[in-house]
C-alpha cells in the first residue's frame, strides 16, 4: 500500500511531490545507473554474445552441412533409380532377346519336324498307292482268271470243246471293251 | 495527491529514491533502492543471457531459446533499420535493450522500484544515444555529418527553413527519447497506484480491482514496447550516423 512506504522516506521527499525532479537524488541514480550498464556491457561483450553467436554460427552449419547431406543422399537415390531402371530396361530387352531367340530355335525345330513328317507323310502315301495299284492289279488279275476259268467252265458245261487260247482272247478282248 | 474523505493516496511515493540501510542523505555513492532494482535487472539478464546459454546446446533450452531470439531480433534490427555498418555496435543496442526491457518488467513487480520511470535514468541513456550518435557521425563522416540537414532534393528557397526545422528536431531528439520512456512508465504505474488506493474501499474495490488488472496487462505491454521504442529509435539515430545517405 502506498501509505506504507510513506513514512520513512518523507524528509528526502520535496514538496513538489515528483521525485522524479528531486535533483539531489540524481548523482546517486546516475552513478549507479553507470556502473549497472557496464556490467551488462561487460556481461554480453565478454560472455553472452560470443557464446549466442558461436552457438547461431554453428547451428548454422550443422543445418548446412545436413541439408548438403541430405542433398548428397537424394543425388545417390536417384542415381539408383535410375541405374535401377536401366537394369529393369536392359533385362526386359534381353528377355525379349531371349524369347525371339527361342521362338527363332521352335519355329526352326518345327519347321524339320513338319518338313521329316511332310517327307514321311508323302512317303506313305506313296507306299500306300503303290499297294492299292498292286492290289488293283491282283484284283484284274483275279477277275481276268475268274473270268477265264469261268469262261472256260461254261464252255465245257455247255458241251464244247475248251480250246484255251481262244477263251483267253475271247476274255481279253471282253475285259478290254 | 488525491485526497477523498479520509482517503490518502500517495501515487507518486513509490518513486522515492532511499537509502537502503539507512534514513541518512543520498549521496552519488550511497546504496539505495534505485542500486538494488539497477542490480536485479542486471542479475536478471545475467541469468537469462549467461546461464541460461550455459549448455551451448545446438538444439536449445527454453531459456537459451529465449537469449537466442532476443539477440537475433535486436541483430536483425540493427541491420534493417541502421544498415550492415551498424552492426559493429549492436552490442550496445542490445545493452541498451536488455537494460529497459529488463527494468520495466522488473518495475511490475508488486512493491517494486522501477529505475526506468525516473528521468534521471532514461536522459542518460538518450544523451548517451544522442553523444554518441552525433560523435560517430562526425567522426565517420566529418563535415559531410552536417549535409543531413541540408534537404537537398528541396527547393533551394526552402533549404534554409528546412534545415532549422531538421536541427531543432534534431536537438529534440533526446528530449523526446527520454520523456517518451519515463513519462510511459510514471504514468502507467501512478494510475496503478491510484486504484490500488481506491481498492481499500469496499464499495468500489471490485471495480478497482478489477481496473487494476487490466491496466497491469496493458503497463506490461507498455513495458516491453517501451523498450522496443527505444531501441529502434537508436537503430534510427544510429542510421543517421552510420549509414549510407541511398540506404
């Protein structure tokens, strides 16, 4: 409270009642005032500054220095990518390499293969025609005896004299016509 | 002295200088309450700037976060407002600052001294400003100084009236730069007082107290752009002296 403080000072005080002009006082509030700011002066020039400065300085750097790291760090990572991505590029093309190759190598086995069955195929069928012309064959043969021997038998049957050659000719020239 | 009934209030008495241990004269040397609230403050920025940056650490404490912006925000005033040749006295800007902010906030506690509403204190700090503003500025620049009151991108008529006009503000300088300071701080802790008197009565000490508060956070606020006023002033004054005349 203020009246508390009242008492003790009251002689100092004037009767203006500002102490602010109290002139007498003055010296002692200058001196002191002096004295406080070279301490703080000396605390900041010789203590605090430096140490603030060195420490912002050196923050700083640190930041610096990481961020060049990390700069580093992420030129590597797409370095890697990218290396990443031409192995990805270079594999694909030699699978493709690869997969032409290997239907290059079926499409020729196929090719033998279907030229040794084409071969086959048509040797068979030969074979087969050259039987069915022989069996062709036999079968006139046959018929042409049958048609003798029948002939022949009609003939003696129908009382005749069987005079071969001539049934031969007469037949031929049957199966002929 | 506002006097109602048998009400006394004495708003003024907190800013008597007194001895400390004594009821004797103040003389230059004497330990008085202005010595104690001068030493706190510079206690107080001791522990802030000095131990409170003891551990260097790069990721900071709160406490040397706290050094740390105050210095980066007066080093960054200094080179904005008085250009890169000032920094070489940031600092005694920062001496400057740490000392007022220090004082004024300090002076809020209840009971307390406040050193920076009396005009003893913040003329020395403006004439110090003023001094050595205006030496600097004659030692960097010689005669040249004097051409900042030549406006030389007026009309030749006008010149002359123009630079009576720049020195008188110039010599106002000071005047205004301490007036400014203390008178903020008398005013701002005088109506404190004033309604600390007027809560004793019971009629109207809620009011008062709660009037009490708001004011005490508005002086809080004074108090540090008190400080900051002042130092971008020297900043200013500074700029006169040190800087280049295109910036």
């Amino acid at each position: 409270m203020a009246t508390d403080a009242h008492g003790a000072a009251q002689g100092a005080q004037q009767a203006g009642g500002m102490p602010q002009l109290d002139f007498s006082t003055w010296p002692n509030q200058i001196f002191w005032l002096l004295v406080a700011l070279v301490l703080i002066h000396q605390l900041l020039t010789r203590v605090a500054l430096p140490r603030i400065g060195a420490v912002l300085a050196e923050r700083k750097g640190t930041i610096t220095n990481n961020l060049a790291a990390a700069e580093e760090l992420k030129q590597k990572a797409k370095e890697a990518e990218a290396a990443y991505i031409q192995a990805l590029a270079d594999a694909r093309a030699e699978s493709a390499k690869i997969v032409a190759q290997a239907k290059a190598d079926i499409q020729a086995d196929l090719d033998i293969a279907t030229a040794t069955a084409d071969a086959e195929i048509s040797a068979r069928a030969a074979e087969s025609e050259r039987r069915i012309a022989e069996i062709r064959a036999s079968a006139l043969e046959s018929v042409t005896e049958v048609a003798k021997d029948t002939a022949k038998e009609l003939v003696a049957a129908l009382g005749g004299k069987v005079d071969a050659r001539s049934v031969t000719a007469a037949v031929n020239a049957r199966l002929k016509g | 002295m506002a006097e109602t009934g048998g009400l006394q209030i004495h708003p003024m008495d907190q800013f008597i200088v007194k001895p400390l241990f004594n009821d004797g004269a103040v003389h230059w040397y004497t330990p008085t309450n202005v010595t104690l609230w001068l030493l706190l403050a510079v206690l107080a920025i001791g522990a802030l700037m000095v131990l409170g940056t003891r551990r260097r650490a790069i990721v900071p404490t709160r406490s040397q976060s706290v050094a740390e912006l105050i210095y980066g925000f007066i080093h960054d005033m200094v080179e904005d407002v008085a250009g890169h040749e000032g920094v070489k006295y940031f600092p005694y800007v920062l001496t400057l600052f740490l000392f007022i902010l220090f004082a004024n906030v300090l002076g809020l506690i209840p009971m307390s001294f406040t050193t920076t509403s009396h005009v003893a204190v913040t003329v020395v700090l403006a004439l110090a400003v003023f001094l050595g503003v205006t030496l600097l500025g004659f030692a960097r620049k010689g005669v040249g100084f004097l051409g900042m009151f030549w406006v030389s991108s007026a009309p030749l008529a006008l010149r002359p009236v123009l630079a009576l006009i720049e020195i008188i503000s110039y010599f106002v300088r000071p005047v205004s730069h301490s007036i400014r300071l203390a008178g903020n701080l008398m005013a701002g802790h005088a109506v404190l007082k004033v309604f600390a008197g007027f809560a004793s009565v019971a009629l109207v000490s809620p009011v008062a107290i709660g009037a009490m508060t708001a004011i005490y956070a508005l002086e809080l606020l004074v108090a540090v752009i008190q400080a900051y006023v002042f130092t971008i002033l020297t900043c200013v004054y500074l700029k006169d002296a040190v800087g280049d005349a295109h910036h």
